[in-house]
C-alpha cells in the first residue's frame, strides 16, 4: 500500500519518493510540546486519506471525514440549518459512495470521543455528536417514510402522472420531495445535488420521464446515472413516465441505475395526457410502495 502511495504521489505531483515519508496507522509525531497520532481512513474519500489526533489538545484533524462544501465567517460550525444541511450534502456526494468504510471510521471517531473535529472541508464541529448522531443514521441500514421523486416534463403529461402519485403516497403517510430537473437552464447540477441528498436516507426513488428520441429524458438520465454511482441506500425503486409512440425508457434507466440494491417496482408508462386507467394504476403503485415502506422494520425520524 505505502509502495503505491509513494508512486502515486510521484507520478501526481512529481514528488521525490525518497524524500516522502508515509506514516503508519497509529504512528506518532511529536512538534514541541504537541503530539500528532496518524489514523489511516482509505475511501474517506480518497484511498491514502489520514485523520491526525492531537493528543493533548483531544482534537481530530478528521480530513475530509466529517466535511462539508460550507463557508462561514466563523471558524466554529454553529447548529444551524444551512451547516446541518451542508454536511449532509457532501456526505451524500463525497461518501455515501464508500458507506461500508464510513460506518466504521465514524465507530472509530465516536470511540476517541474527541473534544473538536477539524475537518480539511467546512467548519470545525465543536460538538462532535452533531455531526457524528448523523453520521450514524445516515450510515446506517434505516431509512426515512420518504419517497423521492426526481422529473422531467416536456408536455405536461409526466407532470400530472407525479403530482397524482404525490398525492396518493402523501395521503398514506409517505413523506415526498419533487425534484424538477428541467426547471432552470443551469439547475440540473444543482438539483441532482439536492436528490442524492434525498437519497442519504430516502426509502424509495421514483424516476419520471417523458420519452426522448425513444429513451428517458437526458436529464432524467444524467440523475440515474449519478444515484447508480453513489449507491445509496435506498430499498425501492420506480419509475414512471409518458410517450407517444413507443419507448425504451424503463429498459434504459434500469440498465443506468444497475447497481442499486433496491425492489424494482412495476413501472406505469401512459401514452400521452394520462387517462383515468393511467391513474388508477399509479394509485395502485402508491398503495404498494406505501405498505412497503411503512412495513419497514428499521425506519428512522
């Protein structure tokens, strides 16, 4: 490991390996009076990533662990929303991707019970169990009574199919966040960034999409293909959507979203403006998820 670490440094920031020294896990530094004890954290996110425990002070220096794309006048994170909802964010598109990993060096972390964590990213948690009772939740196999619903509507009909499942699955309990991915020029970056933050403890994910050039929107296919890549934890998945002639959209955003480890649900497909049979199936859809998700035996607030 420590071998390919030195090359990797060697080769990405033309480094002299022979004047780079790798600490070990559990290797100790001493500056003056302070003491720096090194703790390894590979796939946090990055595979050579390492936290520094300042002994004496009890302060983590957790690197990107803990982080979040936030900045503040303050050095110091306050409970705010904005910084709650910023870590959770970088969570969901820097970690979720490595949860395994995760899990365990949040254990670690918790274990040390330190006194400040300093993240590389965001301000310093100066009351590590904030950030450290959300990581728990978010690492764990426990998920929200919340579907999310990411869509595209070019000519309406998708639109009307997702407030109609909307409804149904509100009124049954189920929390629900729409997320129009088509609704600004630049939103789409922004958006997707807000669904895989849905996703950190979303039960369920339903895609809409009208059909383009015989597949899902490209928009709708860009967010498919960013939630296959952070694997979230979410059980169940969906999709629904409208065409005009014929479509491949189900076939395509099931090959794009192939790594999720989620129930496939039926997909409800309506030719044009949804009918009332459209409907009813998507209150049948609603119905199933519904029982689905409230029989959850690990869900969480």
């Amino acid at each position: 490991f420590f071998f390919k670490q030195k090359t990797a440094y060697e080769i990405s920031l033309g480094l002299v390996g022979s004047e780079m020294c790798i600490r070990d896990r559990g290797d100790r530094v001493a500056c003056l009076w302070k003491t720096l004890r090194f703790m390894m954290i590979p796939f946090a996110h990055w595979p050579d990533n390492y936290m520094a425990y300042l002994e004496e002070d009890n302060i983590l220096f957790s690197s990107d662990l803990f982080g979040s794309h936030y900045s503040t006048p303050k050095a110091f994170s306050t409970s705010s929303a904005e910084q709650r909802l910023a870590a959770k964010t970088y969570y969901a598109e820097i970690m979720m991707p490595f949860r395994p990993q995760i899990t365990r060096y949040t254990r670690l972390v918790r274990e040390l019970k330190p006194r400040l964590i300093a993240p590389a990213h965001g301000p310093v948690w100066y009351d590590p169990d904030m950030i450290l009772s959300r990581y728990e939740k978010w690492t764990s196999d426990g998920v929200k009574r919340l579907a999310a619903i990411p869509y595209v509507s070019m000519h309406e009909s998708t639109r009307l199919m997702v407030e109609r499942l909307a409804i149904k699955l509100s009124e049954k309990g189920i929390s629900i966040i729409c997320r129009d991915l088509g609704h600004h020029p630049d939103s789409l970056a922004v958006e997707t960034g807000h669904l895989l933050t849905d996703l950190a403890d979303a039960a369920a994910v339903i895609f809409a999409s009208p059909t383009v050039l015989g597949g899902p929107h490209p928009n709708v296919a860009y967010a498919a293909l960013v939630t296959n890549a952070v694997r979230p934890k979410t059980r169940f998945y969906g999709m629904i959507g409208s065409y005009g002639w014929g479509t491949k959209i189900s076939e395509t955003l099931d090959s794009l979203t192939a790594n999720l480890k989620a129930e496939r649900l039926e997909p409800v497909l309506a030719k044009g403006l949804p009918t009332e049979d459209d409907y009813q199936r998507l209150d049948r859809l609603a119905a199933e998820l519904a029982e689905k998700i409230l029989a959850l035996p690990d869900l969480i607030d």
